[in-house]
C-alpha cells in the first residue's frame, strides 16, 4: 500500500474551547496550533494520537455543527473509529467517556475488534476501537453484540 493511515479530518465545531477540552480529558489529546482566520473564524490541530489530527474549524454564522442527524443519514463520512493504542487504554478511554456523559460505556464485541461508541460535544459520533484478545480467526459478530468482559 502507498499509504500508512489517516493524517487528519476536518471537523466543524461551535465552540473550540469546549470541542478542546473534550478531546484533552477523555483522549490526552494536544492542540498543536489555534489560530485566527481571516473573518474571525477559528482553526486549531488537534493531534489525537501519533500520527492522527483533527482540524478543527469554528465559522462565525456556519450552523452544521448544531445540526443532529441520525447514524447513515450524515452523508458520506458517517462517523469516525478512534483505534486505541492497547486494552488499558481502550479501558481509560471508556471510563473517561462515561464520566464526560459521551456515552452509555456499552462495549461491542465485533469478533476482531471491541468497540465503545461516543457522542463529542458538537454531536459527532464517534467509536473507540480496540484489538479483541479474545477473538478467533474468521468469527464476526453484528452490531449490539455485547462484549463478555464489560
């Protein structure tokens, strides 16, 4: 393959510094650069992970970041999957998001990968995946299939 992954995707927010604090307390994420644009709008980087960044983008009178649409009604880009960097932290990670009130800590257990989903403040969906330990070759599971071990 001629790529190693996801360099960054775009977000639009309504509020940077609650969007920043969001991703500071549940993912230890680190805001590289906040700048003002021309018009007074506001673009930040936030790095989430070693070689993953948001670019986060709040617009004076751009109203998409209020806007709620459900799960495969959101366009071509429904939602984002966050890889964990190993169990503990995919565990930190969950208990972080449930004290922040972004998710209900239910673990789906897909066969190769567990996964928590989660609501960020400006209402982007958003899952937390991680290697399952006890995955065996070949074997899916549907979405709501509960992990054994959550």
């Amino acid at each position: 393959m001629l790529t190693s992954g996801f360099d960054h995707v775009a977000l639009l927010t309504a509020d940077t510094d609650r969007l920043h604090d969001f991703y500071r307390t549940v993912f230890d994420a680190e805001v590289v650069r906040d700048d003002t644009l021309p018009g007074g709008g506001r673009l930040s980087f936030v790095r989430i992970g070693a070689a993953a960044e948001f670019n986060v983008f709040e617009l004076p009178g751009n109203e998409e970041p209020l806007h709620r649409p459900p799960m495969f009604g959101r366009g071509r880009i429904d939602h984002l999957g966050l890889r964990a960097s190993g169990d503990d932290s995919f565990r930190e990670i969950r208990r972080r998001l449930v004290a922040a009130g972004a998710s209900d800590g239910f673990v789906t257990d897909f066969g190769p990968v567990l996964s928590v989903f989660f609501i960020d403040p400006d209402g982007l969906e958003a899952e937390v995946c991680v290697e399952n330990p006890d995955a065996r070759p070949g074997v899916f599971h549907p979405p709501g299939t509960a992990a054994s071990n959550f």
